[in-house]
C-alpha cells in the first residue's frame, strides 16, 4: 500500500487525501490549523456543487445565495438573479467538513507544523516536530503562496490573482460586491 503525506488541511488537502484513501492508500493528513476560520470563505459554485452533491446535501450550517448586487463606487447598481445559487459556508464548517470526509474514509489526521520538506532523497521526506519522516508520495496542498510552494515548480503571472475578501455572517439571501 502506497504511503502518501498530504501537507495541507484545507479544501484541497483534505479532499485530495479523501480521493486517496478510497482508492486505497495510507493517508496522512498534516496541517497546523486544521479548520479554522479564514476570510477568503467557503463559496461554492453550482459546478462545484454539480461535480460534489455532498456540498450541498448535508446538515452543517451554510448559506444558498439567489441574487448579487453589484455597485460602482458612483452608486449605479446592477442586480443578478442567479439560476443557481451560490452556497457560501464559513471556511471552518466547509473544512471541518472535508476533513471528516477524509478521516471517514481512512486517513489519519494530524494538527502539526511541517517545517521542511526534502524532495531530492530516494523518498519524499517531510519534517514534524524535529522528526524527519518519509512517504512514498508527498501532495503539497498548503496553498499556492505556501512556504513549500516554490519546492513544487516556480510561481508564473498567469497562476497569480488578486483578490480581497471577508466573512460576514448574514441571515441574507443577497451578496453585495461594492468596487
């Protein structure tokens, strides 16, 4: 049985470690926070709810979004009815719910910092708590600004954005974006 190493907990990590686990592998699942709340939020598209019914079909607490109210700076105002809502969770629920999924399915959980990575020996090995440690794969799923990123393959214009963003608990059916 392959042993992989995910480095990472958050949307990516911990569903990539649960499409492992099934297809049986030994998985470990490394990450410092572990759910936590961030404020880049847990919106979810219809194409990610289509390809992911579970998304959408279950009990955690989550917010279906049916018109955005766009506004210029000027006031002028645009209003769009969606024909699929958008469903918004907090960035903590829509984790914790991954990495239930990922720990349902066989992999093993751990909160701990990875300090390093070395990718040049035989086998991948990773680094926990002054413990270097070995797997025969090693997924980086820490993020693409992550400190291991540039491990992977260097950072081009076209794979960068800029964004801003912000949790706000409502009990509303409307998202407002104001440029």
């Amino acid at each position: 049985m392959k042993e992989i190493a995910v480095v990472g907990g958050g949307p990516a990590g911990a569903m990539c470690g649960e499409q492992l686990a099934r297809a049986g592998c030994s998985v470990s699942i490394l990450d410092e926070h572990l759910a936590w709340e961030k404020p880049c939020g847990g919106g979810l598209t219809h194409k990610a709810i289509e390809a992911y019914p579970f998304l959408a079909e279950n009990c955690r607490p989550k917010k279906f979004i049916h018109e955005v109210e766009l506004i210029s700076s000027a006031d002028q105002r645009a209003l769009l009815k969606m024909t699929h809502p958008i469903v918004i969770y907090s960035r903590a629920v829509l984790n914790g719910l991954l990495l239930d999924r990922a720990a349902e399915s066989g992999c093993r959980i751990e909160r701990s910092h990875v300090a390093g990575i070395d990718t040049k020996s035989e086998k991948p090995r990773y680094c926990v708590d002054g413990e270097w440690r070995t797997a025969d794969f090693l997924v980086l799923a820490a993020g693409a600004r992550g400190r291991f990123a540039m491990e992977s393959h260097p950072l081009e214009q076209r794979d960068l954005e800029m964004t801003q963003g912000y949790f706000v608990p409502s009990s509303s059916d409307l998202i407002q974006i104001k440029f």
